[in-house]
C-alpha cells in the first residue's frame, strides 16, 4: 500500500480527491473481506476445538478410571505418560465476605494483579488529580470498520 493517501482533518473528514476516494474504498471493501473470513475460520476452528475437546474428554475420562481402579497416580506407555493429578479452582459467592478476610489478614495477594479497564477510566475521570503512582497508560487510534447497510 502506498504512503499516498491522505485525509484532510478539516470538513470531518471529508474527501475530495478522486483517487483517494478509490483507494480508500477499496482498503475498506479488502477490510471487511479479511474480517469476514476470519471469523468465519474461527467458528470453524472453535467447532472443531470443541470436538477435539470432547474427544479428549472421554479418552481422559478413561484414563482416570484406570488410575481410580489400579490406584496408580501414572500410567507409563511406549508413546508416553499419564499422571493424575488434583486440579482445584477457588472463587467466591460473597465478595463482601472475601474483602474483609484480605483487609483483616492483609493479603492483598490472594487477588490477581491486574486493573479493571472501565473502572480505572471512570475513577480518573472522576478524580483527575488522583493518578495512581505507577499506573500506566497505552492509548493509540485503532480502526473501526463497520459494513454499509
């Protein structure tokens, strides 16, 4: 693609060259074209990962009822091993209850690290003055495409 285009900032954006129009009619049409089969790749990816999922799901299935009846925590095969293993998964129903257990033991720690995206943005907007020491911002324009109607 070409460093030619360019879209005056004046008149919202408005376009009066020719070529310009062309071009960006055509990078928009390519656009929409790449999205499109994209997502239609993904749906089919995400059937057929679910099959393989299901699949695996049963042999797996199997495999812990070998162990349970052995009382083997690994099985050893000429094309490899399988383990048992216990997988545990925490949450909570009572945030409430959740908070004053980190607040009382001070363990911050038992939540992740990672910062609510809309919540930030609206506490700045908020509290301009209260910028977090250490917060980082990332801002960038993106495009959005939308198809005509």
């Amino acid at each position: 693609m070409g460093s030619n285009l360019t879209i005056p900032t004046k008149n919202k954006g408005e376009i009066k060259d020719m070529e310009t129009d062309v071009k960006v009619d055509e990078l928009v049409r390519v656009y929409i074209k790449i999205r499109d089969e994209r997502d239609t790749e993904k749906r089919k990816w995400e059937d057929r990962e679910k099959e393989l999922e299901s699949q695996m799901k049963v042999l797996g299935d199997e495999l812990l009822t070998i162990c349970k009846e052995t009382g083997a925590d690994s099985l050893k095969t000429q094309f490899g091993t399988a383990t048992r293993k216990i997988h545990e998964r925490y949450w909570t129903n009572d945030w409430a209850s959740m908070y004053q257990i980190i607040k009382e033991f001070e363990v911050p720690e038992l939540l992740e690290k990672r910062i609510h995206q809309t919540n930030i943005k609206q506490f700045l907007e908020e509290h301009p003055d209260h910028f977090p020491p250490g917060l980082n911002v990332d801002r960038e324009y993106i495009i959005s495409v939308r198809r005509k109607t």
